[in-house]
C-alpha cells in the first residue's frame, strides 16, 4: 500500500513536468497538447478541458480550463486577486449551458499556473491566452470579462487585440503600471463597465474609466459593496448576470 501511494505521489509531478518541456520545446506555437484530465492543483467539472499554454518571451506556463468548447462564441474570464481561476467556475458552466464558451486561466504565480506573481505581466498572460484559442481555432468571435484586476487587463489587451466587446467588472482605472484609462480610450469594441456603490474604489475607477472612453462604454452601478466576482454572490447576482448575457446577446451572432 505505501508503495502504491508513493507511486502515486510522483506521478502527477512527472507528467506535469512533461507539459512543460513540451511547451518549451516549441515557444513560438504558444501551445500545450490538450488533455481531458485535471492539471494539477484545477479541480473542476468533469466536461471540461484542462488546458495549458506558454506565455511568449519567458515560456511561463499558464493553467486553464475550457467550458463548453463545441459553442463558437467565446468569452475569455480573468480572474481577481487574492482568486484564481475557480472563482469564474460556475459562471463560466453558466455560460456554457448558455451557449457561449467560456475560457478560464489562472495569472502566473495563481493557482496551478508557473512562476511567481508578476502583476505587471497580466495583459502578457491574457494575451497569451488569446493566442492560445485562436491557435485552436473554432471561435468565431471572442469576449473578455475580467474581475478586478482581469478587468483592468482586459481592458489593457482590448486596446491592442481584435476582440467583440469587454465587461469590466471592479477594474482599477490602473493598476500595477497599467493605465486602463488610457487604452480604453483606443478601443472600438462595445464596453461595459460595472462596479457596486459602496465599492469606493472601484466606483471613482469606473467613473474615470467611463469618462476616458468618451461616451463609448456602458456603465452599470449597483447597491453594495461587492467587489469583483463577489458581486455574482450577493444580492445583485441575479441582475449583474442578466445585464452581462444582455450585453452579450446584442453583441456576439449567438
């Protein structure tokens, strides 16, 4: 019986060191090989794909997971700090069974994902993220919902990706060097920006932010203190999913 559990013990380490030099055998494909089992450290439902990729530059190697990946829409979901990506888990089944697909990841140095944390490097692992999927093909538009600090980077790789629309949801107008006020004046794509009232912070950020896009978001502001995918726990859950799905159905061919 110990024997059997120190097998056990080894294997998982192995197999994800094997990811690893696979990716960085080939950095410039952005690509880990697809599997159906769990990375390490992701649990998540059992109809989903764990996925990997390498962030460009550094080979850093991020840890995802994909819902409903036959759906030809998708929306990509960065998470907040002090969360990874589990945090988005039940909305992203949300959106699957909605008919959206729905791309998790955890930011280096969360979660299962490599390295230490590195804030100044959020728009490089979203990024890296999108050319991951596109790399896969099947997706005929994308979206970027972010939390917090995935809001900030969402808006960041907005301004230089082509991308159908973005939901901000808490994001710092900026953030650890990156100034979301000054891309979300450059992008083309619909904007939706949403915050709680009593989220001091986040309130003045979403104000800025909507003043620097000039009339080119929509703002949302809600009763409470909720901040970032907290908001999908309280009391305003119920409205700030159905604003979001809103927004997506006037934007997406779904």
């Amino acid at each position: 019986m110990l024997w059997a559990m120190r097998i056990r013990v080894l294997v998982v380490p192995v197999l994800f060191a094997a990811l690893v030099v696979a990716c960085s055998s080939s950095p410039s494909s952005g690509l880990l090989p697809r599997t159906t089992g769990v990375l390490p450290g992701t649990p998540g439902p059992a109809d989903t794909l764990s996925v990997g990729f390498v962030v460009p530059g550094d080979n850093t190697v991020l840890n995802g997971r994909l819902f409903g990946d036959e759906h030809p829409v998708l929306v990509v979901l960065s998470h907040m700090r002090p969360n990874d990506q589990t945090a988005w888990f039940p909305f992203a089944q949300e959106l699957a069974d909605a008919g959206y697909a729905a791309l998790t990841f955890d930011f280096r140095g969360y979660g299962a994902s490599q390295e230490s944390k590195d804030d100044s490097k959020l728009d490089d692992d979203l990024s890296a993220a999108l050319r991951y999927m596109r790399a896969r093909g099947g997706k005929e538009q994308i979206f970027l919902i972010g939390a917090s600090m995935g809001g900030t980077a969402s808006i960041i790789v907005a301004e230089r990706e082509s991308i159908e629309g973005v939901v901000s949801i808490s994001a710092p107008s900026e953030f650890q060097g990156h100034d979301a006020r000054k891309a979300i004046a450059e992008i083309d794509a619909p904007l939706l920006l949403i915050a709680s009232e009593d989220d001091t912070m986040a309130r003045i950020s979403l104000v800025e932010l909507e003043d620097a896009a000039g009339g080119g978001a929509e703002s949302e502001m809600y009763m409470g203190d909720e901040h970032g995918t907290d908001i999908f726990t309280g009391p305003n859950a119920a409205a700030v999913r159905s604003r979001i799905f809103q927004f997506l159905e006037e934007h997406s061919s779904n």
